[in-house]
C-alpha cells in the first residue's frame, strides 16, 4: 500500500519539502470532498463541500412490475388519470418511498402509490456499484375498450422502452432518472479519515439512549455513575473524557444548547454519528487528544415535515421530541424548530452496606432516592438556502436546561438526601457556506453561549439508604462541613472558517482557522453572607486557536486517496488566584504547539479497502483545569498540554446484494503513545488537576455482519481488546511502571440480531424483533500490583442483554412506529464505575409519528 504515514518524534515533524512549501505558500481552503449530484434531492452536504466531477452513472431498470387496481368508482364513473410519481429504490432496487406528485384524486393516487411500492428494479449504479435512487414514475389508467369491461381492470403505467421486462407502454415517454450515487455516510466511511459511521434510523425506533447506541460500536466504552442524566465516561481507542472532542454539526458540543454530557444527547434529534478516532480533520478547529464524535441532524430541507417521539417507561422516565421544518422553493426561505424534554426518578433498586442492629454492615436491597433528572431544551433555526449569493444562511438560537440530584459520593459509600447540581445555557449561532465558480468555497459559523452551572448542598439533615433524616447536623452542608450555593457564569464567544480550493479534479488545499474566547466568573453566595473573600469573584480568561493547512490527493482512478495536515495550536491563559492574605494575585500562561497528521485509503477492489493514519496530536487545557471550579477544584496554572502519537490500521470489506445476502466486515489496529496526561488528584479538602504521567495504549477492534436476501435476517457483532498501561518510570505513579491503568475494562464485545418482515398488513409496513447483547470482561478498580490478589476489588465480568419489538407502518405522507424495548433483560448486575450499580431491568415504550 503506498502512502507512507509521516514520522515525528517530539515536536519534529517530516513532511515531503515540496508539499509542505505548497501548503504554506497557497494557504487556502477547507472543503469536502463531493457535492450534490445534478438534479438530486437538494439535501445540503456536510460543510465545505466541494463538486467533484460525476462518473458513470446507469439509471434503475424495471424487473418487476405490479398492476394496480383501477378504483371502482372511478371506473364507474368512466374516469381516467395519469399520477406522477416519484420513487425512492434502495441500492437492492426495493421502492422505498412513492410520493404523489399531482394528486389525481378518485382513489387513483392510493392506487398507483400502492402497486408502485411492490415494484422490483435492478437498481441503479455507479461505476458498477449499486447506489440509491430517485426516479419519476408517471402511472397511467386507462379503461379498457370493452363495450362492457371487466370489474376491476388493471392500470399500464408509462415505462421507457430501454426499461425491460415489463408491460409495453402506452405512451413511451421516458420516465426522468435521478441517480443519488453515495450517501453521505457511505462517503466518510470510505474516505482516508479515520471514522466509523454510525446510522440512528433504527436506534431512534428503539429506547435506547445515546450512550447505549454508541457502546454498541467496536472500540468505544460509554460508562455511566447510574441512569438517565448520570456522569459518563465516554472512551474511544482507550483515551477517554476531556481526551475526546464532540461536535453537534461542527460546533462544539457544550456550545450547542445539548449540555456537555453526550449520553443525554436525545437520539431522535440525530441522523448520523461519525466516530473520528485519533486522527481529527482541520475542519473541526478542534484540539482533541484521542478523537472526536460528530452528531450530524437531520440534513434533509425540502419540502415541509414535522416529527414527534415520546417515550417512556420504568424508573419514571419520560423523553419527549418533537421538530418541524419548511422550506419555500421559490424564495430559498428555510425555517426549522426541535425541542426536547427529559425526566426520570431513577428510583431503581440496588445493592448497599447497611447497619443491622448490632452495627454488623450487611448487603441490603434499597432504593434510590435522590437521584431525579430534568432536562429540556430547544432551538429555532431560520434563513436562506441555496440562493445564487449562498448556499446556506442560517441564524440558530436555542435555549437549555437540566437539573441533576446527586445520591451519593463517588464510591458510593455515603448517600446524599439534599445535595443538587444544575446547568442553564443559552446562545446564538450565524452560519454562511457558499461555492465560487465549483472550485472555491467558504463555510463559516460564529456564536456566543452563555452558561451558568449551579451547586447546592444547604440540607442539614444526615440521610441513611432508606432516604430518612437519622441525624440533624450541625450546619448546613452534607458534603463539606458548610453551605454551598455556588453559581458559575461562563460566556464564550467562537468561531470556525473553513476555506477550500478545487486546485483540479484530483487535488484540494483547505485551510482552517478556529479561534475560542472564554471568560469565567462567578458567586459563593454563603460566602459572601459571612463577609468572607470569595475566590469565585476573579476573573478568568482564556483564549484558544486553532488552525490547520490540508492537502487531499485522488490518485490511481480514484484507487488512492491521501489527506495530509498540519495543525497549529495556541493558547492564552489570564487568571487571578486568591492568596492567603486574601488579596488576588495576577497570574498567565501561554502555549503553543504545533501537530501533524496523514490519513490514506487505498482501495484493493470496488468492496475492499485499507486504511491508515497517523497524527501527532495535542490537547490543550480546559477552563476547569486551569482555573478549577471555586470550591472543591484548586487551579493551577502550570499545566502542560497533553500530547499522543496515534496510529491507526485497518481493512474493511462490504458486498453488495447477493444471492447469499450482504456480507460486511473489518478489522482495525490502533496505538496510542500518550504523554503530560492529566488527572484529578486530592489532598486533604481539596483536588487539583496535575500531569502525571504517560500512557501507551494498544488495541485491536473487530466487526462482522450479514444481511440475509429480502432483508429478512440482519446479524453484526463486534470486539475490542484495548490494553491501556502507564509507563512513567518516575513521579506519583513511578512505582506502578508497565501496569494496567485501573478502573478501565479491556475487553469488550457486542452483538445484535435483526429479524423484519415487511408488508404484514400493508405493503409498506414492518415487523421487527431486535436482539442486543454486550459483554465486559473482569477488571481491577485500583492498580493490579497494590496489595494482594485475593484483596483487590475487580469488577466482576458482566453480560447484559436487551430486546426490542417495533412495528413501523407508512400511509403517505405520515409514518407512524411503536416500540418495546426491554433493556437488562436477565436483570443481571451491572457496574461501570468503583462499584456503583446500575440500572436492573427496565421496560420502555416508545412512539414515534413523522408526517
């Protein structure tokens, strides 16, 4: 395979001279590859997309065609129709979709949607490649010439002659042939990034949220502290938290009106996941360490639509979502609005050492008490697109809420009756994408967010695990001995350019350039009450950016595609620290980094390709971090970027339709030479984020799937193995050289099995049973070489599994689905961190209407 990843070692990087020299000089131009194919659906592509010139394209044949009915009274009445149609057929030539064009009415347009959707084609290609389509189908009725027809006589349609076998055409105009060629998806999947794709159409009929969809995927862990609304521990390729960067359609996660915990993300609100594992493209603007989670919505504009979700089940858990959207062909003017809304007691059982009456600590079966999360949210989205001056002007603002009560202390040892934690966050959003010529293109998005975080613990109650006062404390305060009511302002301005320059037909530059502001203040209010210095009132500082040159090269037919990058990164940090003489004292930081990175794909067939990438990454510091959080987080400005080696290795292989069904498969490898990780790490009353050590992570990860002919049967399953170690020969962690990092499963795997049948009732409707399985191998919470074996606390090796009934049923223009889900279905034992339990089984119904 050619295309040698770069090579760097420190902040040295190799990167061929003239190459190099090319980038800087033209420093130009962020944009994807691809655009909309001539005459298709309209939907945008993902920002900075660029046209890249059509290939051979052959349209659907007819293989199977299906007489309608002519409707009764219409033939009574002697009345004849003619309805277009436009078809939507799969890449297995299946119809899909059929919407009326020009509604005929008399019972003609049922008539012909319902025989066209059991139409059978050989679908349309793409360089030999099967690709979904869109055709205009007109469906003509016509009586018979009989002086006395038939009862019910059946409709010819408009078929062109090149389009055989099938009824000869009464009139032989051809029918108009809009082949959509890849998807989106399919496009990332098999570009030289390194990303996994992840399509929610069927986890959105499901119950599952979003962490319980992406723990699904080979190489990713999503662990949680308890259910709905819990802190997550998100990890990709064994780095995991800050270490990962996540994205709502380019913008930052936290900056998007979601909240900063991806796990509570509703998956209704998402069309796509893109998993970047490792090797981030400049087009993000973003300094992550060990990748970055795109959540891509719902891209598709035309027309007018609205959808609704609502789901809900045990534990009190109720999720709501709901969206609407227009478009105005004849103006450009575009209008979207989604909100959502969270709620759940999280009262599930669970296991805890309780005091009998002679103080002997026993396991007891209990509930939780204090454990409810609210959340609620939305967003208006308004503009133009695709208007010769823009393709896309689009002014989002949104507004979003949650509030979480906290049960009990990390390790679950001690319970909390009073103690809540909140988060207020509002914003606005202006994005503008145009393309010069088809060569150059501009994808700009700027904002502001607001955000005010909350903590309070004013009970002075000591709570026991039945959630009873056993004891009135002294003062107020469950976890430290005073009152916290504490609030955390934080305004962050951003911004993001993306430039792109078609240099030819095979060769794009791109360039990038992504600043961040942030400023941090805030309030100790029972502070202030006692007339106490309060070290929230400081200002705090920070600003970031991020810029990145990007070099892409199709060579070989399209064999080969490379994509080489150079990132720069800068940070300003001003701080002002509180001193024990109770006067604030001026304190900064600067840093500056510069990373490098080559991704390639190299296509050994038209279904198997390899693929592999490097980066030379670095994460800069969080506002957290640097300036902690005002009570039980100190700041410390001397931290250092953390930095890491990645590399990534991997083969996939993807049939089309086949007599034997559709086989799909990959095998990935992926390294990790980690460096200044960061952690938190307590002394006495407080905590303090420190570098302390570095980390190699290695791994392999493993899918396999099948689809059955008709679609029928669908099986996929995955495993990683990830071995995570510390190899610091020096400081805190010197002594626990070549071990296992702790608290961090190794192996991990996960199946599923699909069975659907369509057309029970009507012929668009579907059945579906679906089967989800995961299993997590043993692990230590603490450092394997402390202590004992037969003293170490491991998390014992778990198996869950989950099923879910659906039934889907379309009537244009609506499409209406149920479902069942009941996840944990052995009510088996589930733990993520030290300990902590999780949910037992659950049931969760869900209902979904689309029009």
């Amino acid at each position: 395979m050619s295309g040698d990843h770069d090579r760097c070692g420190g902040h040295g990087l190799f990167v061929p001279a003239v190459l190099l020299a090319g980038l800087l000089v033209s420093g130009l131009a962020q944009a994807q590859a691809g655009a909309l194919q001539p005459g298709g659906a309209g939907a945008p592509q993902e920002s900075g997309a660029v046209p890249a010139p059509a290939p051979a394209l052959v349209p659907p044949k007819l293989l199977e065609f299906v007489q309608a009915l002519y409707p009764a009274q219409a033939e009574r009445e002697r009345l004849e129709a003619r309805v277009p149609l436009r078809l939507k057929i799969d890449a297995s030539g299946t119809v899909t979709e059929a919407e009326v064009l020009e509604p005929a009415g008399h019972g003609f347009d049922e008539a012909a949607r319902e025989a066209a959707l059991r139409f059978r084609f050989e679908p349309a290609k793409r360089n030999g490649i099967a690709m979904p389509s869109l055709i205009l189908y007109t469906y003509e009725f016509r009586l018979p010439q009989q002086e006395t027809p038939p009862p019910a006589e059946a409709a010819e349609p408009v078929v062109p002659p090149s389009n055989p076998p099938g009824p000869e055409a009464a009139n032989e105009e051809p029918i108009e042939v809009t082949v959509e060629g890849e998807s989106e998806a399919e496009r990332r999947r098999q570009s030289a990034e390194a990303v996994q794709v992840i399509e929610t159409e069927n986890i959105q009929r499901e119950a599952a949220d979003m962490g319980t969809a992406l723990a699904r995927t080979e190489s990713v862990a999503v662990r949680r502290e308890g259910g709905l609304g819990s802190r997550t521990r998100f990890s990709l390729a064994g780095l995991s938290d800050e270490q990962i960067r996540f994205f709502v359609d380019g913008i930052p996660l936290e900056l998007a009106g979601f909240g900063p915990n991806i796990s509570n993300v509703p998956v209704n609100l998402v069309q796509r996941i893109d998993l970047y594992q490792g090797v981030v493209p400049i087009r993000f603007g973003a300094d992550a360490l060990g990748g970055a989670v795109q959540l891509v919505t719902d891209q598709e504009v035309r027309g007018t639509s609205a959808d609704a979700s609502y789901e809900f089940g045990s534990f009190d858990t109720h999720r709501l979502t709901a969206g609407v959207r227009h478009f105005q062909e004849s103006t450009g003017l575009f209008a979207r609005a989604n909100g959502f809304f969270d709620y759940a007691r999280n009262d599930y059982p669970m296991e805890v050492l309780v005091a009998d009456e002679l103080g002997r600590p026993k396991p007891t079966r209990v509930y939780r008490f204090h454990d409810g999360y609210r959340a609620a949210g939305g967003g208006v989205e308004a503009g133009f697109m695709d208007r010769p001056w823009a393709r896309r002007l689009l002014l989002r603002a949104f507004l979003g809420t949650y509030d979480k009560e906290i049960q009990h202390n990390p390790a679950m040892t001690v319970p909390y009756g009073g103690v809540d934690s909140g988060d207020l966050s509002g914003g606005a959003t202006l994005r503008f994408e145009q393309l010069f010529s088809q060569v150059f293109s501009v994808d700009a998005v700027a904002g502001y967010t607001w955000r005010q975080t909350t903590f309070l613990d004013l009970d002075q109650c000591a709570y026991n695990w039945f959630g009873r006062c056993v004891r009135e404390l002294p003062q107020q305060g469950e976890i430290q001995p005073r009152a916290v009511e504490r609030y955390v302002d934080q305004h962050t301005g951003f911004a993001r350019l993306n430039l792109g320059w078609n240099v030819s037909e095979s060769q794009t530059l791109r360039f990038s350039l992504a600043p961040t502001f942030v400023t941090r203040s805030g309030e100790d209010k029972r502070l202030r009450a006692r007339q106490q210095v309060d070290p929230l009132d400081s200002e705090r500082n920070l600003f970031s950016l991020v810029s990145g040159l990007e070099y892409e090269l199709d060579a070989l037919d399209e064999r080969l595609e490379n994509i080489v990058f150079v990132k720069d990164y800068l940070q300003l940090a001003r701080a002002e620290k509180l001193l024990p003489s109770g006067v604030f004292q001026p304190l900064e930081q600067n840093t500056h980094e510069v990373g490098v990175g080559d991704g390639v794909r190299f296509r050994l067939s038209q279904r198997l390709y390899a693929k592999a990438s490097y980066e030379w990454a670095t994460r800069l510091l969080r506002p957290d971090e640097l300036f902690g959080d005002g009570m039980l987080i100190n700041d410390n400005l001397d931290l250092k970027p953390e930095t890491s080696h990645n590399v990534n290795l991997g083969l996939t292989f993807d049939t089309e339709q086949m007599p034997a069904g559709a086989f799909r498969a990959s095998v990935n490898g992926f390294g990790r030479l980690a460096n200044q990780l960061i952690i938190l790490t307590g002394k006495e009353s407080f905590f303090t984020y420190q570098n302390v050590y570095a980390a190699r992570a290695l791994g392999v990860a493993g899918s396999a799937g099948w689809t059955s002919p008709g679609q029928y049967l669908a099986l996929d399953g995955n495993v990683t193995w990830q071995d995570f170690r510390n190899i610091s020969s020096e400081g805190d962690f010197g002594s626990f050289e070549g071990r296992r990092i702790p608290n961090r499963p190794y192996l991990l795997a996960n199946g599923s099995a699909r069975f659907q049948l369509a057309g029970l009732v009507s012929p668009q409707d579907e059945l579906s049973l679906t089967w989800h399985s995961r299993y997590i191998h043993e692990f230590f919470r603490s450092w394997e070489g402390a202590g004992t074996r037969d003293s170490k606390m491991v998390i014992s090796s778990q198996l869950l599994h989950s099923l879910a009934l659906s039934y889907v049923t379309r009537a244009a223009p609506t499409t209406l689905s149920w479902t069942v889900d009941v996840q944990n279905l052995t009510d088996a034992p589930s733990f993520d961190f030290y300990g902590v339990r999780r949910p037992g089984r659950s049931i969760f119904a869900k209902l979904t209407v689309a029009l």
